[in-house]
C-alpha cells in the first residue's frame, strides 16, 4: 500500500462526498479509490467511512484519522512547495530597510554582485537608523546592526559579530598626535554619533580586561553616520565604527585604527525578517546572499 496515496484518497473521497467524484478528481476510477480505502482501513485495522447507498460519513475514529491526515498532507505539501521554491528563479522587487552607514559606505560592496547573480530582482531600499517596523512598514526585510535585538516575532539572522574600533584621519593624527593609551583621548577631539538627546560616554574594553570610560562629542556629535564618516575623514578628529564599516580604509591608509588594543564592544550584523516558513524566494536569495558577504568580511579580516 503506498500510505500518502491512501491518504490523499481519503481526503478526496471526504471531501467530494463520493468515490465516483473524489476519482474524477483525482483523475483515476471508482475501482481505484475503494481499494485504496479497503487497503487503508485494512491496515489499521478500523472503519473510518460508514457507507449508505445515500451518503458517505465518517466513523468516530475517522474522523481523527481524517483531521490527522489532512494536517500531514498540508505539511508535505508545505515541503514539496519550499523545495519547489529553491529551485525556482527568484524574481520581483524587495522592499528593505538598512542602517545610514551601510548604505554610504558598504552597499557598493554587496549590491552590485547580488542584481548581477538576480536580474530578475529588484529592490527599494530604506536607509534609516530608526528601527522601523518591518511588517507593519511593507519591508519584506532589515538589516541592522547592534548589540542585541529586543524580542519580537521577526526571524533574526546573525550576519556577522565585529568589534567597533577607534579610528582617525593621517591628517588629523599628523597635527595632534597617536595616543599611546586611553588617558591620551582626553587632549583629543572626539567626535560622537548621538542619535538621542542624552549623551553617551564611550566604554572602552582593553587588554586583559582593562575597561575605561570616556567622554565624547564635546566638540561635534551627530545622528547620522554618514555626517559622522565624512567628519573623520576630514580630519576633524577620532571616532567609533565598526570594524567591517572602515576594514577598506584602514587597508588603504585613509584612515588609522587608534589605540589597536582597545575597542568600544561587539556589534552584529542582523538580517530581520517574518517567519521562514513564508519567506519568498527573492527575500530568502537576498538573506542569503547577505550572510555570504559578511560571512566572507569576516573571514578575511580574522
């Protein structure tokens, strides 16, 4: 006996309210479907279906049979969806909202490769610092960075975990100076991203469990990073990024990690989006293609 095909002439015959309707359905014969019903009840050993010449009905234990077999099949058929799914192109437009600072300094390095791999995709992007309301805001998907997530009924997929470092122009060091420790930075300019009103002391982690903590901003803070990159690079003064943000800088020498031992915590990388179960192809591609970039930064700066 093939179990799913009895199954699923259960449910047909169930639902059509007759052998002769459920085999038209099912495109087989009236022959066909008491068979495999007769293999069924058969194998487990109960009457699932009373049968009149008026009308069909099911038995007591038929119908939790029926309730429990028409769940199994909806969940294969889930399955047999999703593997469908990967195989398909992903295609359509993908409305995602992402952090100021990844879309000015680390989209060049992602978007081009991942319309290149899905010309069949396309994306509205969002850049914001606000934590915007994925569901509620139409956004198929976020990406955010942080120290941690506060709950909610999104899926949060960790990208990438790196520390936020202490950086500085050439120039800006030539006039000022290295600080050789962290009691330097008080004769330095520090320049903060504040995107509240309070402000908010930097708390610095050193080797063997050294911790400081040290004002920022008096001279310039900001609420948004990109303001806050292009004051850096300027020369105006020392500050805090991410080290997968600045990786490319400090390789060019355009900017210069300060205190190398030190860093101000971790931050992660988080792709924010509703329940895998209902993932669409074009999303699942860009997740994916995401936790593959960051997984690759990660790797080359280890």
């Amino acid at each position: 006996m093939d179990h799913f095909a009895a199954l699923r002439a259960l449910r047909a015959i169930v639902e059509a309210g007759s052998f002769s309707a459920a085999a038209e359905r099912q495109g087989t014969t009236h022959s066909s479907m008491s068979r495999q019903l007769r293999q069924l009840e058969e194998h487990l050993q109960v009457r699932l279906l009373d049968r009149t010449t008026r009308r069909l009905s099911l038995t007591e234990a038929g119908r939790d049979y029926y309730r429990d077999a028409v769940a199994l099949l909806e969940r294969l058929e889930l399955a047999d969806d999703r593997a469908r799914a990967v195989q398909a192109a992903p295609s359509g437009r993908v409305r995602i909202s992402v952090p100021q600072v990844v879309a000015s300094q680390e989209l060049a390095h992602w978007l081009p490769g991942f319309l290149a791999r899905y010309p069949q995709v396309s994306l509205d992007l969002c850049a914001d610092d606000q934590l915007v309301d994925v569901v509620g805001g139409g956004f198929d998907m976020a990406l955010r960075i942080a120290a941690t997530l506060p709950d909610s009924q999104l899926v949060a997929r960790e990208l990438a975990c790196c520390p936020r470092i202490l950086v500085a122009a050439p120039a800006y060091l030539a006039r000022h100076g290295l600080p050789r420790q962290v009691a330097d930075l008080h004769a330095h300019t520090l320049l903060a991203f504040q995107p509240g009103a309070a402000s908010t002391p930097w708390h610095l982690h050193g080797p063997r469990g050294a911790q400081a903590s040290v004002d920022a901003g008096q001279r310039l803070r900001v609420d948004a990073t990109p303001a806050l990159y292009a004051a850096v690079q300027a020369g105006m003064g020392i500050s805090l990024f991410t080290a997968l943000t600045v990786q490319d800088d400090l390789r060019a020498g355009r900017l210069i990690r300060v205190l190398p031992g030190w860093h101000a915590g971790e931050r992660r990388y988080f792709a924010l989006y509703p329940h895998a179960r209902s993932l669409a192809p074009k999303v699942r591609a860009l997740v994916d293609y995401l936790a593959a970039h960051y997984a690759g930064l990660v790797s080359a700066a280890a």
